[in-house]
C-alpha cells in the first residue's frame, strides 16, 4: 500500500530532511524504517561494461552484510545490479523512482520492482500515476544521494545522470566515491573525471563501509568447495581486480590452457566474468 509522509514528521529520513530542497511530500510502499540504518548510494551508466555490473553487485553485496542499506534509481546498468547485488546477500535496498509509484520504469524491472517493494522500499515525490518524464530524473538524483551519507558513482559515461548524483552529494556535504575505470574507456571517463576533481577512489571496497564506522561484516574469503587452481585464480582476481589471462599465468606459473580452463569453470559457477579481455571476480 503506498502511503506518504512529509518533513517534520518523526519518520521522515533525517538525512533527507537536512537538505536544502527535501520533498514535501514522499510517497513510499515498502519498510520506511530501513533508512534508518546506514545508506550508501551506488549509481552509474545505464549502459555500463560486465565489469562495471560486477562491481556494482559486490559492493551492494559486502555493504549488505554489514547492515548497510543500498539506495539507488532502479534504472538499467549499475543501479540495477546495486539492487539484485544487495537482495542476493539479503539485505535492504531503497529504489528512489523518476516517476509514480504504479508506474515500472523500465519496464523490463517489473520482477525487481515487486523484489523491491517487498523486502525494501520503493520512494517517489511524484503523483502514483505519473508518467516517467525525462526532467523527473536530475532531479529525482537530490533524494538518492540526500538519503545517503556517502555516495558511489561506479561507472560513468562523459554526459552520465550519475554525475549530477555525485555533484548533489558534494553539494549536501555527503562523501562521494568513484571506482577507478580504465582511461581509455568512454565508460569510466566520468568516474575518473570524479576522481580528478577530489572524489574518493574506491580501490578496497570495505574501505567506505569503514569510513562510516561500521566494522565490514560477512565473509570474505573464497567460496568453500573450490579446487586448488580454483582458488588460487579467484583469489587472485579478487585481490588484484581485473586481469588478462596472460597475467594470470605469469602470477601463478600455470599455462594459459590450464587457465582457461580454470577461468571457465569459475565463470560457470558465477564467480567470474569477462570483458574486453580482462577477468574478473564478482
């Protein structure tokens, strides 16, 4: 059932309600109470690389198990795999929405959105009915990041909506991080651009959950049931990020045959993935 709540009333976000323009009337369907746990916000492309989508999962992931809940605008790319990464590891995720609240957009989130609704919360200050404009969504981005002690912009094109995320956040005195992308990849131009003017690089992703004072919790060791050469490439990946396949093999002397076939029995089992020839842990 969507109800609304307004500042100055006891449930309202306090985080919310410190900025300068908080919404005077919030519609939500869902538990309001989990924002008041600790939120980050994880945004970025909707068009974003395999790499990017994995990054996104593990760090709605790890924050999950440390009781942090994920806030994010359920738009395609990153925002999604933000929320299917936090409801995998059972935790609480927030879909602030661009239109009302008996709208699916996009529409090919519907499953999510009913994920969502739930075992999080679904927020919008647009009418239930109202239609997904495109001048909805900057602004929109003021309530994600106004909910969020920190946020993290993971991947980001030159012209990405995420950007104005990140410059909300800075504006209302919120931490902003930004994954470190590849140079010469039009998908990590903006998150590297962040980083550029003073956003935090998020090399370790316990770090953030450490810099809000929380001690990271679940575990983060390698699946049981691995085999040996499983274990030593997937905890390779995970501590190095990405990698090609030659790299791997200088790292830990095996022949790039052996690797492969590693690397298709860890892909099997969800544990990696590729793009544009570099491996990686997700």
């Amino acid at each position: 059932m969507i109800k609304k709540i307004a500042p100055g009333q006891s449930d309202y976000p306090r985080l919310l309600s410190e900025i300068n323009d908080p919404p005077q009337i919030l519609r939500y369907d869902g538990d309001l109470s989990i924002l008041a746990e600790p939120c980050i916000a994880v945004v970025g492309s909707r068009k974003c690389t395999k790499y990017g989508e994995a990054v996104a999962k593990r760090i709605a992931k790890r924050a999950a198990e440390s009781g942090i809940t994920i806030v994010s605008g359920m738009a395609l790319g990153v925002d999604s795999a933000a929320h299917v990464g936090c409801l995998e590891a059972g935790g609480k995720t927030v879909a602030v929405m661009g239109c009302g609240l008996d709208i699916c957009y996009p529409a090919s989130n519907k499953r999510l959105m009913e994920s969502i609704r739930k075992e999080g919360l679904l927020l919008s200050e647009y009418d239930n009915e109202a239609l997904p404009k495109p001048y909805n969504f900057p602004r929109r981005n003021r309530i994600i990041s106004g909910l969020c002690a920190s946020t993290v912009v993971v991947e980001a094109a030159r012209e990405s909506g995420s950007l104005i995320t990140a410059e909300l956040a800075a504006s209302q005195g919120r931490s902003v991080y930004a994954v470190p992308g590849d140079i010469t990849s039009r998908h990590s131009f903006g998150a590297n651009m962040l980083i550029h003017d003073g956003a935090i690089p998020l090399m370790i992703i316990d770090d953030i959950i450490r810099d809000m004072g929380i001690s990271p919790g679940g575990d983060h060791d390698a699946p049981a049931k691995l085999g040996e050469d499983e274990s030593k490439i997937y905890d390779l990946l995970s501590d190095s990020g990405e990698m090609t396949v030659d790299e791997i093999c200088e790292k830990i002397m095996l022949s790039p045959e052996k690797v492969n076939s590693v690397l298709t029995v860890l892909e099997i089992k969800g544990l990696t993935a590729s793009s544009l020839g570099k491996i990686f842990a997700v």
